[in-house]
C-alpha cells in the first residue's frame, strides 16, 4: 500500500490520459476523440505514447478543454508508465492497464479518506482491510479484476463511514440525505450544507459562496462551474482533486491538506 503513489506526477507519465480515453465533444471537450488515439493537441513521438506536454495547455479551459483540466488518474498513470514504455504491443497492454488502474487508485483514495479516523474502532479496521485488498489488486495480475464489483463492495463501506463520520459530532448532526439531488438552481444557505451526504448529487454551477460544507459528503457529487469562493471545503467527506479543478474558488476558500489548490485560485 506504502508503494502506491495516489497523486498524479505528469512529468512521470507518457500522456496516457490524452490518448487512451475517447472524448465526446460537450462543455467539457472542444473535439470529438476516438479511444487509444493521441489528442490533437498532444506532441506524439511513437504509436500510443507521447514525451512532450500538450500544445495548448496553459490554455486548455480558454481553448475549450475544461474536461481535461479536471481529469486526474490519481498516480495511475505515471505507474502504467514505468511498466509499459515502448512499441503497438505494451501500448496495448498499457491501454489495457490504465483502463483497470485508473479507477482502483480513485477508490483508494476514497478508502484513504482522512476523516476515516473519526469512524468508530471497528469500521476503521473494516476501512484499513479493504484498503489493503484494492491495493493488492492494483499492485497484482490485473487480469480478471472486475472493477464494477470493487466499486460496489467499497460503495457500500464508504456510506457507513460517511454515516458515521457525519454524525459523529452528537446526535442530529447527520442531517439530510440529498443523495442525486438536483441542487443546481438557488442559493444554498450557509448552513442547509453541513453535514449532509451530497454523494452523486447536481452542483453544476451553484452559488455555495461562504456555504459551510463541514462534513459534508462529497463522493461523485458534480461540482462543474459551482462557486466555491469562500467556502468551507477543508471539513469534506471524499472530495476530489477533479472535483475542485472543475468549480470556481478563490483564496479563501478552503480545502482538505491533501487536495491540490488550482494555481488560478490564488
């Protein structure tokens, strides 16, 4: 588990992300992307692999690629790379590899959530051992692994944590389950926030200014376009560097230690 890298490194990486995934033209892609084929607006030097950085990226939200400014492999990319370098055949395993790596490295993170902590003795040991389950897989044969089943088994683990973390400041600070809640339209209050599990939830472009997310839980919620300044994030269940890269902040809004602040926060 100590040898898994859970931040990515790009500087360490052949560009995996610009080339192994398709791209739908929308809000988030200016282009249309077939899968395993290099971005146009990468620097290709062989088939499946790139050792320059992208063309446009000090201006990929400007260019309309906000998608990739909010993408983050969680260190898998950098660890497909060391392992798979040159030439069509370990491109394609490569390929195979990210598709599989990519998704356990986000669950760990989730599995590797701080506020874990605060959970009771034995939903800490439960936390701990699955941990170590999704890591022997990521570090294993990664050939029949079914990530959909992982994803359930942790899903299912991570709600009780949020459960019990949420609720662990006394009785009735647990508050609202707006688990998928469309919250898009409306100014949330400052405290309607707080303690609620917003897993999956609809933030797209909402105005949480100063909103008190303290305990809140986060985990897939969409946070595309959501004002963020001045808010409270450093208290947050399972928020993700995507999830920040994609709203607006500035520099008062606050976040946990181990999620990296965009530099156009301030």
């Amino acid at each position: 588990m100590e040898s898994l890298e859970l931040e990515a490194d790009c500087g360490r990486c052949s560009g995996l992300c610009c080339v192994a995934p398709a791209f739908a033209r929308s809000a988030d892609f200016a282009l249309d992307k077939p899968a395993e084929t290099p971005c146009p607006n990468l620097l290709v030097s062989a088939p499946g692999r790139s050792d320059a950085p992208c063309t446009i990226h000090a201006e990929l939200t400007d260019r309309g690629f906000p998608g990739c400014v909010a993408f983050d492999c969680f260190g898998a990319g950098q660890r497909v790379t060391a392992d798979w370098r040159d030439g069509p055949g370990p491109a394609r395993e490569a390929f195979d590899a990210f598709a599989v790596l990519r998704p356990l490295h986000e669950i760990l993170w989730y599995l590797t959530e701080p506020l874990v902590a605060q959970a009771p003795a034995g939903l800490r040991d439960e936390v701990a051992a699955a941990a170590s389950r999704v890591a022997g897989l990521a570090e294993g044969s990664l050939d029949g692994v079914e990530v959909g089943a992982v994803r359930g088994e942790v899903g299912e683990l991570l709600a009780r944590v949020s459960e019990a973390v949420r609720g662990s400041s006394g009785p009735g600070h647990a508050r609202a389950d707006l688990v998928g809640r469309d919250l898009r339209s409306g100014r949330a209050s400052k405290r309607a926030l707080a303690g609620t599990t917003l897993r999956g939830a609809l933030l797209m472009g909402a105005d949480l200014r100063g909103v008190d997310l303290g305990r809140a839980e986060l985990l897939g919620a969409d946070l595309r376009g959501a004002d963020l300044r001045g808010t409270g994030l450093d208290r947050t269940l399972f928020l993700t560097g995507p999830q920040v890269a994609a709203a607006r902040g500035d520099a008062t809004t606050t976040l946990p230690e181990r999620v990296r602040r965009p530099s156009a926060w301030g």
